[in-house]
C-alpha cells in the first residue's frame, strides 16, 4: 500500500492594490492549510472591498475546510468570484451546490 504524504501546502498570494482585489491559491486547500487562506480573506476584508477574486488555477485539492472559507469570504464580501478554478475545485463547487454562490470567470 502506498505511504500517505503528510506535507500538504498551499501557497497564497495576495495581489497588492488591485481593483478588485486578487487572492491566488496553488497547492492542497484542506484541513491543514484553509488557515493560510482564512487569514488572507481576514485581510483583504478588512479594507472593505465590494469584490474578491479567488484566482484558484493551482488548487490541485480542496476539501469542506477549504470550500468553507470560500463561503464565508462570500458572506463577507458583496461580490466573491473564482478566476479559473481547477477542475478539482469545480467538481468540488457543483457536486456541493454552491456554484450560485461560487462564481467563476
């Protein structure tokens, strides 16, 4: 039986100063590491936006952790959409019913 890696990661950059503001995510978004993402939502909340684009086109994998600080970014922020998701994170947004939340461009 294959040994599980126990390393997942995400990377999270936030673009500075963009209209609307960009958050990009490559990497495993689960359990682990939704935290990363959390506080850069924490942050880009905190300014008020009227829009934030997850620019998800690295997201290899993403788990209920990770679909919940997308929603909870939508909750926040008048308009959330996703910028090229994966198809892991698409797969995960419809089979879930949240892509009339979950937008993408």
């Amino acid at each position: 039986m294959a040994e599980l890696d126990d390393e997942t990661w995400l990377d999270v950059t936030v673009e500075p100063s963009t209209d609307p503001r960009v958050i990009r995510a490559a990497g495993e978004l689960d359990a682990s590491t939704a935290g990363g993402l959390r506080d850069a939502v924490d942050g880009v909340a905190a300014g008020s936006p009227e829009t934030l684009v997850f620019d998800l086109a690295g997201v290899e994998f993403i788990d209920s952790s990770g679909l919940a600080v997308l929603l909870e970014a939508a909750a926040r922020i008048p308009k959330v959409v996703m910028r090229s998701p994966s198809v892991a994170v698409l797969r995960v947004v419809q089979v879930t019913g949240v892509d009339h939340v979950l937008t993408s461009e």
